[in-house]
C-alpha cells in the first residue's frame, strides 16, 4: 500500500493494528482490508475515467471534444507538481495553494484540469488530488456544477476516511478552495460551504475554517456558529434556571 500511497498506508496500518489478536482471525481480517483496498481502487479509477469521459462528451461539439481530449493527455506545465504532490505526506493538501497561484485564468484552469483529471485515474482517493479536480472544474469556463460538488464531496470523505488526515488540515483544504471559487462564482462557493457544513463538522472546524478563509469568502459559516452559539447560551440559562 505503501508503494500507491505512503500517507494512506498510514491509515491502513492504523486499522490493521486494530484487529483481532487471535491469529487466525486476523489473517483473514488483513486480507479483508487488503482486498477492500484494491478493490477500491480498481472500481473508483474505472468509474473516474467513465465520467471524465461522460464530462467531455457534454462539451457540446466535435472541436470541444477534441480540446477535452488533448487537455487529458498532454502533459503541461504543472504535471512535476503534481507528480510531487502524489509523493507529499499529507496528501498535497498544502501544496493546493502553490498551484492555484498559477492558475490566473480560466484557460490556466483547464490546462491543470486535465492533467488531474488523469491522475485521478490512477489514484482516484487522492485528497489534493480530488481537491484541485473540483477546484479546476469551478474556474474554467465550462463549469459543470454537479463535476464540481461530486469531486469536493469526494476530498471530503476520502481526506477524513481513507486518509485519516487531522480536522485542521482537511479544513484547510476547504478555506483555499472558497477563497478562490467565491472570486469567480459567489453561488457556487456557497454551495461548497454548504457541503462542509452538511458533513458534520464540529464547532472548532467553523471556527478554524472562519479563521482561516475571513468573512469576505464565507456566507453560511459565520451564522452557524453564531446560531449554535446562541443555542448554547439558551441551554446554559435553561440549567441555571432549572437548578
């Protein structure tokens, strides 16, 4: 596991180190979790190329296509970047903002966006990966929203699951991709703040992703921390009378 991914093998050791003591039953249980591993991969890299083939042929026409296509197989200027952020012990997430720097423009965009987009198909539970695949999808000019959230929804599950990475990081990963979605596209960067928000995060991943992102990118997350901390403040008064 290790030779795909050093930062997921962390966590496969993690559930490994859990299992049974009894010899026998731990055989079987690492096979198990051996087996749901290339599973995993295998099935989520061929669904991937699916769709991206599936989103290229929504393009509209030929000539579109055929852009889609070269986009998707050429190798461009940030192909070294992403064969380091593959090696990147925490999964890229840090080196987001490194490469969205460069990306000054729509057609930018779509130069990054095909080289993730092949990458994912190799290595289709990569957080910073699925991060920029969303990121990319948001700022280039043939926006597909449902591309977008699919591919954010993803960095979520696969950041905090696959992964195991720390809360702080994976919010991290969240606040840059508002700050540069909500400069293009208000709504939409809304909607990925809805789906943070909708995924269960804690209190003090709001305040971190408040902190992080400032009020200028955000539209929900201030008022659902204030809304819960009016509702704590309503709890306390209700024990202290009750008492």
């Amino acid at each position: 596991m290790a030779r795909y991914q050093r930062p997921r093998a962390v966590e496969e050791r993690r559930k490994a180190e859990a299992l049974s003591a009894d010899w026998n039953e731990f055989v079987i249980q690492l096979l198990q979790l051996y087996i749901a591993f290339v599973y995993d991969i295998i099935e989520l890299g061929q669904r991937r190329a699916i769709n991206e083939m599936l989103s290229a042929c929504r393009a509209g026409d030929g000539e579109a296509l055929r852009r889609r296509i070269l986009d998707y197989l050429e190798q461009t200027e940030f192909s070294e970047a992403l064969e380091e952020m593959l090696d990147d012990e925490r999964a890229g997430i840090g080196m987001v903002d490194g490469l969205m720097e460069e990306v000054v423009s729509p057609n930018e965009a779509v130069r990054l966006r095909g080289p993730v987009a092949r990458a994912l198909e190799t290595y289709p539970d990569h957080p910073g990966l699925l991060l920029l695949r969303a990121l990319t999808e948001a700022l280039a000019r043939d926006t597909d929203e449902l591309t977008v959230t699919q591919n954010f929804g993803a960095y979520l599950e696969n950041a905090r699951g696959a992964y195991g990475l720390p809360p702080e990081l994976v919010t991290r990963g969240v606040a840059s991709a508002l700050r540069y979605v909500s400069r293009k596209d208000e709504d939409l960067a809304e909607l990925i703040e809805r789906t943070f928000l909708e995924r269960g995060v804690d209190r003090d991943q709001v305040r971190f992703l408040i902190a992080d992102c400032g009020f200028d990118s955000l539209h929900l997350a201030p008022w659902a921390l204030l809304n819960e901390t009016v509702d704590m403040l309503d709890d306390r008064q209700t024990v202290t009378l009750n008492g």
